[in-house]
C-alpha cells in the first residue's frame, strides 16, 4: 500500500502508521462483512456475513478461513467476553447470545419491558462484566440482513445487561439508530455511533460520547464528531484513546479531542474494524465483500 493511500490531515496521524505499511486482502467473497471480534486464545478473528447468514473464522497460525457457523440467526456484531466467550449481536434472533465453551448458545437478551429487541447491532463487555449493545432496526426490516417482522419496541435504544444478575436496563433512548458502541481505554467514557442519516433526511450520521458512572448510568452524550464521508458504523479504541472508526472511504481515525487526525484509504465502504494479533496491532477491516488486514504503529485497547 503505497503512501498516498494513508490520507494525513493531522500531523499527529504520522506516528500511527508506517509508511511502508500494506493493506493485505485475507479473504473475499462476502455480501457485507462486519462485526470483527478477535480471539487471543484461538488466535482467531471471528466475522460476520450478515445476508449470507454465517460467521466466517479466520485462523491467525495458518492464514486460513473457513467457516465458523451456518446459519447463525444473521449475526451481525461480536465480541469476547473477559472469560474468552464469544458474545454476538443476531438480527434474526432479535437477541444477544453467547456462545459456551462447549458449543452450546445460550440467549442473554432476546426482550425488554415484554417485548422483543429490535435487531442488536453491536456491544461492548465492560470490566465488571456488564454487557452494553445497541438496537436499531436494521435486521427487522427486510429479508436482507433477517427476517422482516413488525417493531415491538417503542423506538431504537441502547441497553446494559447486569453482569451479575443478568438483569437488562435501558441505558440511552434519544438515538435514531444507535450502531457501533465501545468504551475508553478507561471505561470512564462510552462511544455509540448514531446511523440515522440511512432512514432520516439529514438524520445523524455521528458518535456521541458519554460519560460513564459508577452506578452504570451515562451522562453527557454530546457530538463527539461527525462522519464527513458515508457513515459511521463499528469502531474500535486504541490504548491512547483514539478512535478508529469504519466510514464509507476508509477506516477514520480521531484523537480523543474530536480531531479528524487522517484516514486509511480502503477501496470499499468500511463496516468495522478490529485490533487484533498478540501485541493488538493488527487492524483487522471489515469491507463490504473483503477482510482486510495492515499492521499499524499503535496498539488495541485491551478489553479482555
């Protein structure tokens, strides 16, 4: 990947990035690849195929993909859980389930109030083991990406599952179509993307940040920036609290004061992006129709 692929409008962005830097291609063929989740124990990455309803695998040691699970109820984000367990967001399970040590599925969150979630979307696993996913409608409406089925909750919101209890709060109630959500490498802060721009006329097309206190509740939740090319979906934190966001020309990085530090040029919509290998700096790229991978010059927040 040459250099004039890496857009720089930050001097800062140059420390991120080698220059010499290439964007391999690990796997192509999918419909619309997202939900990256890397394993360190299977030294794996675990994605989603959402329209093929499949989870693909991608084997670190062997460069090998093959296929980790048909059909899996159009999975669309994953994630590890701090017990090595893989946590997935399914459109036409309208639930959030986890997969066992043994191969079992167990449902962590399919309702709220007595009615069924929409379609989870994506999550993030906090230190005290609560679960936080978002729920907009994309998977109940068309055969597409799930099946299509009437809305029961009263709007798209975002949720908290108790690590302890299991209990389900809702946490957020003012997004349009809440998406990509992870905390601060400190959990102090907590990012959620608002797609709302794909339904909305001028809708948001944004990730607010939040604040987050010790009683789970969030408080703040202004813009922390606005996507200047298609939308923002997934995104991932590195250990200085950046944030590398998918959007529709690339992967965006943004430092943590708002600034649009510089972007990695990919030649297809970006879905979601994920740190992985065993030093996390390796940015695993969710495209369209490809998994892409390049090793950068900064290092995964550590989530597990």
């Amino acid at each position: 990947m040459a250099m004039h692929e890496f857009e720089v409008l930050d001097p800062r962005f140059r420390t991120c990035f080698n220059g010499n830097a290439t964007l391999d291609t690990l796997f192509t063929g999918c419909r619309w690849a997202e939900g990256p989740a890397w394993s360190p124990g299977w030294r794996s990455l675990i994605w989603s195929d959402i329209p093929n309803d499949r989870q693909l695998r991608y084997d670190e040691a062997g460069g090998t993909v093959s296929v980790f699970r048909h059909p899996c109820g159009y999975t669309n984000g994953n994630t590890v859980d701090r017990q090595g367990r893989l946590l997935s967001c399914e459109h036409g399970g309208r639930r959030v389930s986890r997969t066992e040590f043994d191969g079992s599925v167990t449902t962590l969150a399919d309702a709220y109030d007595g009615k069924r979630l929409n379609s989870p979307n994506d999550l993030a696993v906090k230190s005290d083991d609560s679960i936080w996913f978002t729920d907009p409608a994309y998977g109940i409406e068309s055969d597409y990406e799930g099946h299509l089925q009437p809305q029961e909750q009263d709007g798209c919101h975002v949720f908290r599952i108790d690590g302890r209890t299991g209990k389900i709060r809702k946490v957020a109630g003012d997004f349009a179509r809440p998406n990509g959500i992870a905390f601060s490498p400190d959990e102090s802060l907590l990012y959620i993307a608002d797609t709302g721009a794909s339904h909305i006329e001028n809708g948001p097309r944004h990730i607010r940040r939040f604040r987050v206190g010790d009683d789970g509740k969030l408080t703040g939740g202004e813009v922390f920036a606005d996507c200047v090319a298609g939308l923002f979906d997934g995104f991932r934190i590195d250990v200085d609290g950046r944030v590398w966001t998918s959007a529709g020309d690339g992967v965006h990085v943004y430092d943590p004061d708002g600034t649009l530090l510089g972007k990695i040029l990919v030649p297809e919509v970006v879905a979601n992006v994920e740190f992985g290998g065993a030093k996390r700096n390796y940015l695993f790229i969710c495209g369209t129709t490809s998994l892409y991978g390049m090793k950068v010059m900064v290092n995964g927040a550590k989530r597990i």
